[in-house]
C-alpha cells in the first residue's frame, strides 16, 4: 500500500522493485491513494491495481458526495 507519493515515477520504480523482490514472478496489487480527478492513466502504466481516494486531513461532505454520486472508475 503505496501512500505519500510525490508521482507516478515514484510507483513505476516501487513496482519495478517489488517485481525483483519476488523470486517465483508471482502477480501482486499495489494499492495507492489519489485525490479525486486525478488522470488514472500514468497511474495505471505505473502500474498501480487499486487506487483508494485521498480527501486530505479533513474531507468535505460535498467533495465526498461528489466522488460517491460518480460511481466507480
């Protein structure tokens, strides 16, 4: 669960570390969190398999609502 990352550069190398680390090549999930509308793509060739929404210290009920109302993406 990768959090506090300044980039998706930052993830591209996680996941080439994580990669290396597993002798067998197993398939694993790297998790992340992102603000809301953020462009998933960089994220996604970074290669994240879950990203989880980051409000910040203190969410607003709007910008919850918001994300909710969207629905998944």
């Amino acid at each position: 669960f990768a959090i506090g990352l300044p980039g998706h550069d930052e993830l591209t190398e996680l996941a080439a570390e994580t990669r290396e680390a597993r002798p067998d090549g197993a398939p694993f999930d790297l998790i992340t969190e992102l603000p809301p509308d953020t462009d998933l793509g960089p994220w996604e060739r970074a290669g994240f398999t879950w990203a989880v929404t980051f409000f910040g210290p203190q969410p607003t009920e709007v910008d919850v609502r918001a994300v909710i109302d969207a629905g998944p993406r």
